[in-house]
C-alpha cells in the first residue's frame, strides 16, 4: 500500500544550519549581520538563504517571516 504523504515541515526539509540562518532571517537579521553571529561568511549565508526559500517554497524574506509566525517551535 501507500502512505500519506508526510507534512511539509520545516525540521524534515531544512538542516540545522538552514534552519539556523532561516530564524535569524525572520527575525529581521540582514545576510551580513546573520554571518557575524555565526562566525560565516556573507556568501554561506546567501546560499543557504536561497536553498531556505527553494525548500519551503517561499519567495521572500517576508514570506518567511511570516512563516515562523504561523510555525512557532518548529524544527526546534
């Protein structure tokens, strides 16, 4: 037989660091100031942004916002 599919989540889409940089985002944190705090560069940052958006689906840094509200606690 086959299964449901499994809820699109955050936690089962994302890896750590994704999901890491991807909170920062949505708390406002530019590219910049999210590799300060994690001691990465500028260009990890974006390229982890970009593979955040693609996975969730997402267009913006706004979409994302707004995702982490709709989700609070995922993935942690």
């Amino acid at each position: 037989g086959s299964r449901a599919p499994r809820p699109r989540t955050a936690s089962r889409v994302l890896t750590s660091r994704q999901w890491e940089i991807a909170r920062h985002a949505s708390e406002g944190h530019t590219d910049a100031a999210i590799a300060d705090l994690l001691s990465i560069s500028r260009r990890t940052v974006t390229t982890h942004m970009h593979a955040v958006l693609g996975r969730l689906e997402l267009s913006s840094r706004h979409q994302l916002a707004e995702w982490f509200r709709e989700h609070p606690g995922e993935g942690e």
